[in-house]
C-alpha cells in the first residue's frame, strides 16, 4: 500500500503502509513508507527525530517531541536566534532549550545531521535532490516529499511527517484541530466569503511591466480558500498541474479586472508606485485600496502556512484580510 493511497483512505490505512512480504510484529514494525523519492522502512518506532529543510520539525513540536535538530529559520527570524517565535514559544512551553539548529544556508548540513545520531530524518516539506536523499539514507531512514520539491501542504506534511514518527493518530487529531480553529476563524469573518484574492510575488516597485502569481497549488492560495477566498480567473487559468506559479504583463489590465483583494510584499514605495502606474492606477483593487502588504517579519513568512505558524498568524491575518475585502465593497 503506498503512501498516495493511505492518503486517500485516511489514518486508520496510514498504519497500514507495509510491503505485503514483511512479518508485523505487535507494534506495528516494521513498516514501509512511500514517497517520491523512494520507500523508507522504519525497524523500530523512532527514538531521536531529526528533520532537515523548512518547517518540518514544527510537526514533531507540535505532538510534544523535541528533535535533536533542525534547520536554523533563515527568513523572518527577526531576533536572528535562528528560531521563529512559535517555534520558540513551543519550546518555552514544552520546557525544553532549542537543540543543535542546522545551518542549511549553503545547502543541507550532513556532517551536523550525523552528530545529532537520529534515528529517522523527516523532509516531507523540503527540495531534496535524488543525490541528497542517497546521503541522508546513510545516516538514518528519510521521509521525503509525497510528489514534489517544496510542494508540500501543511496537512500533508503533518500526515507524513507524523507516520515517520509512528504517531499517525496523534498527527490526525492536529489536522482536525487547526481545521476546526481554521473554520472558526472564517465564520467570524463572513466579508471574506468568495473575495476573489490574489497573491503577488514580490514587486519591484521601478519595474511593474509584469506581475509574478501564486497559483492554486501553492500553499498560500490554498489559505486563502480555507479561509472562504476563491482565485480571480487568471490564477485559476494559470493553475494547471505542477504549475505552482504565473506571469501576466501589466497591459493585459482587464484580466485582473476581477481581483477585489491582493497580497504581496512591499511597503508604502509599492503602494506608490502602483498608484502612478499609468495602467495599474485603474484597477479596482488599486483604486480601492484593498491590498494586504507582507514582509519579510514573522507575520509575511507565516502567510505561507506551516503546522504551528497556523495558529500563531491566523488572527492577525485574517484581519488583514477582512480590512482589505471590506474596502473591496
């Protein structure tokens, strides 16, 4: 049974994921877990969880485990203590200090993932190249990616991440948590309801000729229509699949004449700028006002939703956004 169809089938066949040939002892090892970069057996549940890349130890946390390290945030860590302040406020809570932090700023840190001696390495959010999962595998078993390079939602990395550490039921009662906080949240902001909204890569203010979109398979946008959002036509004809990303020149106005809300990143320059702007200016969204700007804080990285960062932004942001619908009215 693969990992994609224990997806389909829920928990409950996550603990199933076992090649037909292998003997089952009474806890349920050894198991086999499927992903795109190959099948990792598990001998024994875990003891010591280490996890490489973005974000992936933020699941381990959140059921309680302290791994014995993990890459170092290198964006929106304003402190500059390489940890981003829900990750921090977890360990305060979990009474725990930060363990050995990963400088992954030149790529994956073998040597210090070695010295930590994990017994299983959890990537299912991550970029891993064919030949870095081949390292890794000589250190400890790797859960890598379900389909592709840093395509990875927050709910598939929580089902992943938590079958590496034998806790699939555990990792299934957070998703039903943030879920149930997620819609809570959005009940209590009925303005946001079939808002079309758009996220826009970053822009450079003295060169507007064309706009950089997410696409409905990024993350982003998929927050926004668990938030009761829908994609503006463009993003969704731009949405086909693997396509996490796409272009459209400033010229071609009247395609974007149907967005009521965008989010980027930039300050009061941007806003300038777009309002100068001799083709942009005429746009509702524009016009309006109704534009979300991000930044390279906390609150701009956890706009791209991870297991902990959920709860911590979603508040704040959701105003944000409900200030931006309503002026979209």
């Amino acid at each position: 049974m693969t990992w994609f169809t224990t997806k389909r089938l829920g928990v409950a066949a996550l603990t199933c994921v076992l090649g037909a040939a292998q003997s089952v002892s009474a806890d349920g090892y050894p198991r086999e877990i499927e992903h795109a970069l190959g099948t990792t057996v598990l001998e024994a549940a875990p003891e010591r969880v280490a996890t490489v890349a973005w974000a992936n130890h933020e699941v381990p946390l959140a059921l309680g485990v302290v791994p014995v390290g993990f890459a170092a945030a290198n964006f929106g860590d304003e402190d500059g203590d390489g940890l981003l302040p829900w990750v921090q406020a977890r360990l305060e809570e979990l009474g725990e200090p930060a363990p050995v932090l990963y400088d992954e700023g030149d790529g994956i840190d073998f040597e210090a993932v070695a010295a930590s001696r994990p017994d299983v390495i959890l990537a299912a959010y991550s970029g891993l190249s064919a030949a870095d999962y081949a390292t890794l595998s000589q250190i400890a078993p790797v859960v890598a990616y379900p389909e592709s390079p840093w395509a990875t939602d927050w709910r598939d990395m929580i089902r992943l991440n938590s079958a590496g550490m034998g806790k699939e039921e555990e990792g299934h009662a957070l998703i039903e948590q943030l879920e149930a906080r997620i819609a809570e949240t959005a009940s209590a902001h009925p303005e946001l309801a079939g808002k079309r909204a758009m996220f826009v890569t970053h822009l450079d203010p003295t060169n507007l000729g064309r706009l950089s979109f997410y696409t409905d398979n990024d993350a982003r946008v998929r927050f926004f229509h668990d938030l009761g959002l829908v994609s503006p036509q463009v993003v969704v004809d731009n949405s086909g699949e693997g396509q996490f990303a796409g272009q459209i020149s400033a010229e071609l106005i009247d395609a974007l004449k149907d967005v009521d809300i965008v989010v980027t990143y930039g300050g009061q320059a941007l806003i300038g700028a777009l309002q100068a702007h001799p083709l942009l200016s005429r746009l509702p969204v524009v016009e309006n006002g109704a534009i979300v700007m991000l930044d390279d804080s906390a609150l701009g990285t956890a706009a791209n939703p991870t297991p902990m960062s959920l709860s911590w932004v979603l508040d704040d942001y959701a105003n944000l956004l409900a200030d931006a619908a309503r002026k979209s009215e």
